[in-house]
C-alpha cells in the first residue's frame, strides 16, 4: 500500500526552508536516505551536519491526514505521559504532502513497565481531572486510511455503536459486502448495551491505534507512541488493541493495573472493541478480514446471550 514517491531536490529545498523557519536555524541537508514508515506512507530520514529528522511522504490528497496525525501527537504530547516525536511541520509541496518530525531512537530496551505505567497516566490524567466529559473529538481524523468519525456523544455506548462499528459496516456495504454478512455484526450494534452493564466508561484520550508496530524505546528504555488515532473514549480500547497484533505481556497489564485498575468485564468487551480494528482492516485489505469479523460478531452474541 505505500506509494513510492521520492524525494526530489526541489522538494528537499522546500523542507529546508521550512524546518528553517520553524527553529530559526538555517538548516540544510546533507544526506537522505528512505526507512520503515509503515504501510501507508514513504518515510525518510534527512540529516544535515548535526540534526536528523523523519519525513512521512506522500500523495497530495492525503494532506488532511497528516494533519489529523500532528494534531494527535500534539494532544499527546501536552499530557507529558509519553515522549512523542515533536512535529517541526507538515504542508504540500506541488503533488505531494509530507509530515517532518524530530528523529527519535527507538534502539533501546524493551521496559515494558515504563510503558504500562506512561498509558495508565495518560489514560487517568483526563479521567481523574474531568477535563473531558464528552466521548469523540472536535474533528475527524482517520484510523489508517480509513475515515473515522469522533462526533461529541455524552453515550459511549451508541458513540461506540454508531461512529466505530455501525460507520465500517457502511462503508462495507458501499463496497458490495452482502448485509447478510454483516447480520451479525449489525446484532452486537443492537445490543451493545449489554456490554456495559455495572461499567462506566470514562472520557480518556486514547491513541487510538495502539498496537505494537506503534510504541517503542528510546535507548534509556522510555516508552515513546506515534502514528495515533487519537479521541476521547473508553481507555480499555487502547489496551484491547495491544492485544489485537501480539501482546505486551501480564507484566503490563499488572504494572498498568497497579496505577490504573481494570474492571473484570474488560475481557468480555476487548473482544468488542477490537471488532472495529477488525471491520477496518476489512475495509482495507478485505480477504478473510470480513469472515473474522463476521466470527467475532458471532462469538460477541453468545458471550451476552
């Protein structure tokens, strides 16, 4: 799914002056070079004497996307939780948008500690000070390449429902999956409610798109986060996702219990929220994405029956 477009020298120039203008520092580059950035964008890596950044690059259209993804990192980062890559700039140039962030390390040891502990903070930052009563986001953003909606809801519950689960199952249907496929999936959107019996979610800020392609450490072992999908929601869907693509382990999940407590009815509804990852990639990549999701509706349905 990456789009290889390179970096050409016109382009280079324009990043130069930009990143010059955002430190007040005439900065030039002396060498790039491409690296790793994920399934979605071309990323690289441009140093000059004495400074490196990272480049996320790609076509012009998906310039709403970097931005939802700097303002996520800003929101991040303004709760001093977790170190965040610092955004330096994102804009278009010609055909193209990039997004250039501070250049961090991620070589260091593994502390799965620090990174239970960094989450609960974040999580229990907002849910203790009450500085967010609503469940959403003052704007949309996108989960991978796929539109996600964050309308302000005083419900989670039908917020879950309507914007994360019933939202895929549209755009899945527009793309000629039969309803019938989908039957069961539309029945846990029914019956969502009976998830929440005896919980109440709280309005925490979430990455949104936590699984472990996403968090590293810095060469000390501090936990560092990027490419979020950040809004406001339950804080066991971030915990549910790091368990969607492997599993951080019961070391973390002890370590973030210690600090932030989590109720026994999450391993009933992790399987609930990560439905959603599952109907996205579905949206993504189809394959047997859509037989998963079509599975995990059906399991969800015997759990509340």
């Amino acid at each position: 799914m990456v789009l290889r477009i390179k970096i050409n020298n016109c382009l280079l120039r324009y990043i130069e002056k930009l990143i010059s203008a955002s430190t007040n520092y005439k900065w030039v580059v002396k060498s790039v070079y491409a690296v790793i950035g994920g399934d979605i964008n071309q990323a690289y890596c441009i140093r000059s004497a004495d400074q490196k950044y990272f480049v996320k690059l790609n076509a012009l259209k998906y310039l709403e996307m970097f931005k939802a993804e700097a303002k996520g990192l800003a929101l991040l980062a303004s709760t001093q939780s977790f170190k965040v890559p610092r955004v330096v700039v994102c804009d278009s140039f010609e055909k193209q948008c990039f997004l250039v962030l501070e250049y961090l390390d991620l070589s260091g040891p593994t502390n799965i500690t620090n990174f239970a502990q960094s989450l609960a903070k974040l999580h229990q930052q907002n849910s203790q000070q009450q500085k967010q009563s609503e469940f959403g986001l003052d704007q949309d953003n996108f989960i991978g390449l796929t539109a996600q909606k964050n309308n302000f809801s005083a419900n989670w519950a039908q917020f879950f429902a309507e914007q994360r689960l019933g939202f895929q199952c549209e755009l899945l249907k527009a793309k000629g999956i039969k309803h019938s496929v989908l039957d069961p999936v539309e029945s846990v959107i029914q019956t969502i409610d009976a998830f929440f019996i005896d919980y109440q979610a709280s309005a925490c800020l979430l990455h949104g798109d936590l699984w472990q392609g996403n968090y590293g450490f810095d060469p000390s072992g501090k936990a560092i986060i990027y490419d979020p999908a950040c809004y406001y929601g339950d804080h066991e869907v971030d915990l549910a996702m790091l368990e969607l693509f492997g599993h951080p382990g019961q070391s973390f999940f002890s370590a973030y219990d210690a600090v932030y407590p989590i109720d026994p009815g999450y391993q009933r509804r992790k399987h609930l929220y990560n439905l959603y990852h599952i109907l996205n990639h579905a949206n993504l990549f189809a394959g047997g994405y859509v037989n998963q999701a079509q599975r995990m509706a059906i399991d969800l349905l015997h759990m509340i029956r």
